[in-house]
C-alpha cells in the first residue's frame, strides 16, 4: 500500500515576510518590500532591524530631498520608532541624520524642523 500523506502549506511566518521584504528591498522594488515589511509586522514581528528597512523602502529608491514632506514625515516617525526599540542600531540613527541634512538642510526647510 503507498499512501501518500498530504501537508496543508503552512501560513507564511513573520520572518518569512521579512526574508521576502529584504529581497524585494534588494531587487529595487520597493512598493513590494514595503508591503511585506508591514506584512511582517503585522504578523508578530517587532524590531528595530525591521522598521530600518521598513524606512529605506519608503524612501522608494529616492533621495530624501527628492521625496514629499508627508513621506519625510512618515519616514522619520519609523526611523524614531526603530531607534526606540533598538537604541543601539546605528545604521537607523545615520540614516535618520541623512533624511535630516538631505531633505531639511539641502532643500533650506530648516524652519521646519522646530516644528
């Protein structure tokens, strides 16, 4: 008798999301990484590491100057969130020093950051 036992396909994990956000990250498509980073997010995962790629896939391939107030916005409130959960993950702190200097700096908004 061969009987053949059939595995329904587990559920992607968070991690899963992740791996597939870093590649997506890595092929320059960013709507795609973005979406698993939040995928990844939403399913349990909750690091630093991950809110930095999360920040780099909404900067979607682009200088910070060149991106819109709102997106600087969102992407400095990730990178805040990513430096408050993992104090020590200096990548975040350099990029997030780089959005200040490229977008407020480079484009003379620095009244904007007082606010």
């Amino acid at each position: 008798v061969n009987m053949h036992i059939q595995h329904a396909p587990q559920a992607p994990t968070a991690e899963d999301f992740f791996a597939q956000g870093l590649n997506s990250l890595g092929c320059q498509m960013y709507p795609q990484a973005l979406a698993s980073f939040r995928q990844a997010a939403g399913s349990g995962l909750s690091s630093g590491e991950l809110l930095y790629y999360t920040a780099l896939a909404q900067l979607n391939g682009k200088r910070p100057r060149a991106q819109t107030f709102a997106n600087i916005q969102a992407v400095q409130k990730t990178l805040k969130s990513a430096v408050e959960k993992s104090p020590g993950l200096r990548r975040a702190w350099l990029l997030w020093a780089i959005v200040i200097e490229d977008y407020y700096v480079m484009n003379e908004c620095r009244n904007l950051l007082l606010g």
